[in-house]
C-alpha cells in the first residue's frame, strides 16, 4: 500500500474543518499559523481553503487582523497573486493550481535556469509593484511563500500567516516580519519599498544557486560585505547586485526590475515555457493525484483528512532523513528559520565560537520531556497585576491595579487583601518590611499582614519611578516635576534620602547598576524604553555612590536606538549592536567582543553570562572573555519571527536552571551544559500567547512564581 509523502504527519490533524459550501478532500501543507486543504466547491469547482488555527480565531486582535488580512489579499488580487474567492476571519478561500513552493522545488530538483529566474523575478517585481500601492512594505517574500505553478509564479502569505506575526504592530507600521533582515533594518530603520527589492534580490540568488550572497550569515556582513554572485547566470548579475545595494537609495524600482527581466512582459516569457521537466513532472503528478480525489461519504466525515503528496512511497520504507536544524537553513544575510507563524524570521546563524563548548551548529535540538513540576497551586488575580516578589519564602505579594494581595507561597490563598495600589513591585526593607510607592507617596507596610506602617509624603507631587535597584537598605527612584528629572539614591531603613542628582532633561533611568563606589544608569526620554527613537543615541552617566556627584562620561562604542545593553554591579556593561560587546564601567575600556548579538541578558552565578536570540536560541557566555560555552535551540522549534517580541533570561531558584522566558513559554535549562529541563506554558489562561505578553518569574529559595504579563493567572512551581 502507497501513502503520499510531503514531510506532514497525517495523525497531528483529527477531524477537517466545517466550511459551507465546501467539501475538504484532503490536507496540503500546514504551519502553526494554519492548514491549508483542497476541497470540493458545491459546484464542482477544486479550490483551497487556509484556515487559521483556533489559536487565533480565540484572540480578538488576531480575528481584526485575520479580517484585515483577508481584506488585503481581495485588494493584492492580480497577476502573480492568487484571486480570492471567499475571504473572512475564518477561512481564505482560492482557487486551486497545482504549485510547488520555491524551497521545495529548489531543494528537490536544485537552481531554476536563467530563463525560469527572469520570470520569476519580474513576475514577483510586478507584485510587489502593486502591494506597495496598499501597504508602505510588503515584507512577505520568502521561499516558502513563493508557489512555482505551470502558468506562472504565485506570491502567498496573506490571511492567517500574516496575521499571526502582525498583531501588535502599531496601524501604520509594515504588516509582516516574515522576510529576510535587510541593512536599513540592521541599522534600526523601518523598512521601505526598497526592503522588498533587496529581499527580491536575496531570494533570487536563492533560486538561482541554492545558496545566499552572503556566506558570513551575521548582521555585520549584510550591512558591509559585498554580495558573493558566482552561482548567478551573468547576464543577472548587474542587476542583483543593484538590488542588493546597501543603500536604498541605489536600488531599483520593482517597476524597473520588471522592465529589465522582462522589457516584453512576463506573459511573453512564459510563452517558450518557464519550469525545468523535474517540476513539470512533479506538478503533474500533484494534479493527477488531486483529481482521483472524492469526497468523503457522510459517515466519514470526521475522519483525518487526506495528505496530498506528489510521490508514493511503501509504507514499510525507511523514514526520509531528518529536515535541516534552525541554522542549516541559511539563505541571504541573516539566515532563515521557520517561524512560529509558519513564516520566516531572522535567524542567528553563527556557529560557535573558536573555545567554543557548544554543540555543532546544524546538530538537532536536544530533547526534552517538556514537562515540568507539578505546580504547587494556581491564582487567579481580579485584574492584571505588576511582577509579584516572594518575601521569606513565606509570602507572594502581588499587586493589582485597585488593590494588593498577600497569598502564602506554600498554598496559594490569601493571607491579606488591602485597598492599596502600589505602583510597581514592592521590595523588602527589614524584618516583615517591605517599601513601595502607593500613588506617589513612599510608603512601607507588613509583608505579613498588609498593615500599614509609615509614609514619606516628600514626592507627592512628583512623578515616581519603580525602585531601579536594592543594594542592602539603599535603593535608586527617579522623581519627575516640570520636566526637571532628579535620581535620588534612598536609605530604606532610615527613611530618609542620602542624596540626589539632577538628570538631563526628561531623561530617567532605564537601567541602574550600583558597583562598590558609583552608580550607573542608562537614560530614555521619561525612562520608557517605547520612547526611544532608533537615531537616538544611548545616554551612560555615572554618579558617586556616596554623594552623587556625576563623574566623567565614558564613550562605550556608539549605541544608537533600542539597542540592548546591560549594567551590572561587577563593574562591567554588556551592549548589542552589530556585535556583543563588554565594557569596563570605570575606564571605558572594551573588554571583548563576540557574536552573536543577543536579545536578553542575565548574568549567573561565577563567570556564567546567558543570553538569548529572537530565534529561541539560548547562549551561556563566559563574561570573562566572550567565549561560548554553550549553544542551544528551543526544544519545541518554534520561532519568534516578530523582531519587537519579548524575551528575557533569569536564573531560576537555587541556581539549579537557567530560564527563558519569552511569550510562548518559560524553558528551563541546565547551567552547566545547556541541556533542555522542562517547558511550562500554564494551564487555564483564556489568552493566547500573542496577547498575553511575556511570562515573568518571582523567585524564593526553592519555589518560582510564574505569571504573564497582561494575564491575571499565578503558578507556583518547586523548581530549586
């Protein structure tokens, strides 16, 4: 017996979807986002149905964008781009062709012909001359997104995929992150219409040698190195290395692309034909197939779908060799990885380092049971709250938008409830103690009961910020009046404050590191991380930890925009720009400098540094000198392909695992070697991941409390 093969496992999917007016046949092709199927219209007519996973038809932003989405692929209709026949937030409904995805294409039967690129390029040029007539980018071209047909390219990503790596984009910002980088978007500008034309021309190198321009898969080498075009026919080789230009400006229109490929039309092009026999055959074997389908009888309907293929295997042959790891799949300047929406984002694709510990860059993700401690309880808050703090491993404070809680962190009830807001998570300052600001005013009560037990009404009528740091009973707040911006370093036993610093003008703290004799701090405009501006440069002031007389600035590289960095109480700045790079505090001396450039940062116990990617990658760096100890990819594969996500790095109760802790959810690692633990995703949150935010973690000695951030529901986890 013969079963089709196309890389799907038909067991993953149980009963086809309820779509009236359509019969689904068989299942095609599937990502996280959505399932594509062929079905059977009422009138006899073969079409496509991509429908979203229930995962985003939950989530009210989704459905908008789902409806959005489906809106634009009515408007993008043309040449190159699929008619749309029914389009809703449930479904997106096409007519049926034969087609093979580029990568699969290029894959199985290698590079297209120069003649096959010329079309392919001037068709997908003539698209996005029309998409840019929508959308300001259209930031969707990739391999897997780009069907070869007999009749010509056909340009995809619209509906669920897009969606689902859209939702959270501001309404006017580009609607995709699938693409590749681009160097506008490595130095932090938004991208443009002459984004797509450099991805076009990644993607035809792609197409054309099976490989991308740029072997050195790192931001650095897109944004200087030269384009390596030797795989590429001759007479494409001007103009991709146009379309590949650094700067925008000296690219071409995708008019002007269209007008060289093709100075007769694509049409006239197709006329001599366009696909090598190998795909020929392939389409044809596809369509045959589709058509022998029949629909289902009534009594089958719940059935598991069909998986159409376009080959036949014995079911009794060997399984086909494992698909290429996260950074096997290297195409253009940043690598690229299927995303966690079915797309692709931007992968890190260095292996490791000369001293390197880590494991070979293509090898598997290692395995991992995936499930963590049983929880010692769940809460639900009666409203979204800021980070808890485990006090004594006795108490979980949590406060809420009207009110602040006490629950004991051995069962999860409440201990005290009190009318109370605290602006932000409040710390300990002695015996039961803990300080925190109720509206402006500081104030201190009992960790144990709620009590109140004093006020210092001296900010009042200033803006407050959360408490940067505790050091013993000393912390640092900024306070904000008329736009004149002080910090002020604060003894929580005395009640009383040591000393304060005038700050630039609307300027405030994002980060604070007090090291033995100073204090350090990284400024933003009113300490708002949304505020910073990608042209503007990061502010470092350093103050006496004493009197908070600010000392000499010190240069640390040139740090420009939303750039990551880190201060640390060991004397030492960690930023990421092209490269990640460590600072002597004091002297302003570059300690070292590596790659790759991470998007979150911890430091552990020792020497240990662990960081982590946007592509779920996790990293523990030696801070000594840079050097990789290990490198590991997310258990469960799936990617964070949107480049605004969050993702932060903590080191769990004990020291027993490191954690990342992203929007999908909290992995725990082994310090030591980088081994995958478990994976927690919660239970009982009616709020998918994309709207949850990010999860957060409060640690005692040997329990953890995990919550998201726009969620309303607590786990407490032994994990030390």
């Amino acid at each position: 017996m013969a079963t089709p093969v196309t890389g799907i496992d038909p067991a993953r999917d149980g009963a086809p979807p309820q779509v009236p007016g359509y019969t689904v046949l068989a299942r095609m092709r599937e990502s996280a986002a959505a399932v594509e199927y062929v079905a059977r219209a009422a009138d006899g007519a073969t079409v496509t149905l991509l429908v979203p996973r229930e995962r985003l038809t939950a989530s009210g932003a989704l459905r908008r964008r789902l409806r959005t989405e489906a809106d634009l692929a009515v408007r993008a209709a043309g040449p190159w781009t699929a008619p749309v026949i029914r389009a809703g937030d449930d479904c997106l409904v096409t007519p049926y062709r034969p087609a093979l995805p580029l990568d699969t294409a290029v894959t199985r039967h290698g590079p297209l012909p120069e003649h096959a690129l010329r079309i392919l390029g001037a068709a997908l040029a003539e698209a996005l001359t029309r998409l840019h007539t929508l959308v300001p980018a259209h930031q969707g071209l990739a391999p897997h997104t780009v069907r070869l047909a007999a009749d010509g390219p056909q340009l995809t990503g619209f509906g669920p995929l897009a969606a689902a790596t859209s939702v959270g984009a501001a309404g006017g910002e580009p609607r995709l992150t699938l693409g590749y980088l681009t160097p506008e978007q490595v130095a932090r500008h938004a991208p443009g219409p002459a984004s797509d034309v450099f991805v076009l021309g990644l993607l035809l190198v792609y197409a054309a040698s099976g490989s991308g321009p740029f072997p050195a898969a790192t931001p650095d080498a897109l944004a200087t190195a030269d384009a390596e075009l030797g795989g590429v026919p001759e007479g494409l080789r001007p103009l991709l290395a146009r379309c590949l230009a650094k700067d925008p400006a000296a690219r071409p229109t995708p008019a002007q692309v269209t007008a060289e490929l093709a100075p007769d039309g694509v049409p006239a092009l197709l006329a001599a034909g366009w696909l090598p026999g190998p795909v020929m055959a392939e389409l044809s074997e596809q369509a045959a197939y589709v058509m022998g389908l029949e629909a289902p009888d009534a009594a089958e309907t719940g059935r598991t779908p069909t998986v159409v293929g376009t080959r036949t295997v014995p079911e009794d042959a060997a399984p086909s060799p494992r698909g290429p790891g996260r950074r096997a799949l290297l195409i253009g300047g940043a690598g690229l990885v299927l995303g966690a929406a079915g797309g692709w984002g931007a992968a890190r694709a260095w292996g490791p380092s000369r001293k390197s510990t880590a494991p070979a860059a293509d090898a598997a993700p290692r395995a991992v049971d995936r499930t963590p401690p049983t929880a010692l309880w769940h809460y639900k808050a009666q409203d979204t709250a800021e980070p808890a703090l485990v006090w004594h491993d006795e108490i979980v404070v949590i406060p809420m938008g009207s009110h602040t809680v006490g629950l004991d962190l051995r069962t999860g009830k409440e201990r005290w409830s009190k009318p109370f807001s605290c602006v932000s998570t409040p710390v300990p300052v002695r015996g039961d103690t803990l300080a925190a600001f109720v509206g402006g005013t500081l104030t201190t009560f009992s960790a144990r009961t709620g009590t109140r037990r004093g006020t210092d009404p001296r900010y009042d009528d200033h803006l407050t910020s959360r408490f940067h740091s505790l050091d013993g009973h000393r912390t640092w707040f900024s306070i904000t009046k008329n736009q004149k911006v002080q910090l002020v370093c604060y003894d929580l036993a005395k009640s009383d404050e040591v000393w304060r610093a005038a700050l630039p003008k609307r300027l405030a703290p994002i980060d604070l590191a007090a090291t033995d004799d100073a204090v350090h701090v990284r400024l933003a405009p009113d300490g708002e991380w949304e505020l910073v501006k990608d042209k503007d440069e990061a502010v470092f002031l350093s103050f006496d930890g004493a009197t908070g007389k600010q000392r000499p600035r010190k240069s640390y590289g040139r740090l420009k925009g939303k750039r990551l960095s880190l201060l640390t109480p060991q004397g030492v700045l960690y930023t990421v720009d092209d490269w990640f790079s460590a600072y002597d505090l004091d002297s302003g001396e570059r300690l070292w400098r590596t790659l790759p450039p991470p998007r979150a940062l911890v430091r552990g116990p020792g020497d240990a540094l662990y960081a982590a990617d946007i592509t779920r990658g996790t990293y523990r760096f030696d801070s000594r000198d840079g050097t990789t100890r290990w490198d590991v990819d997310a258990a469960d594969q799936q990617i964070l392909s949107n480049d605004e996500v969050k993702v932060s790095m903590a080191v769990g109760p004990g020291g027993t695992s490191v954690l990342r802790l992203d929007t999908l959810n909290v992995t725990a690692y082994d310090p030591k070697d980088g081994t995958a633990q478990w994976v927690f995703e919660g239970v009982g949150d009616p709020y998918p991941a994309e709207s949850a935010g990010i999860w957060r973690m409060a640690r005692g000695t040997k329990t953890a409390v995990f919550s998201r951030e726009l969620a309303q529901h607590y786990f407490a986890l032994p994990i030390g």
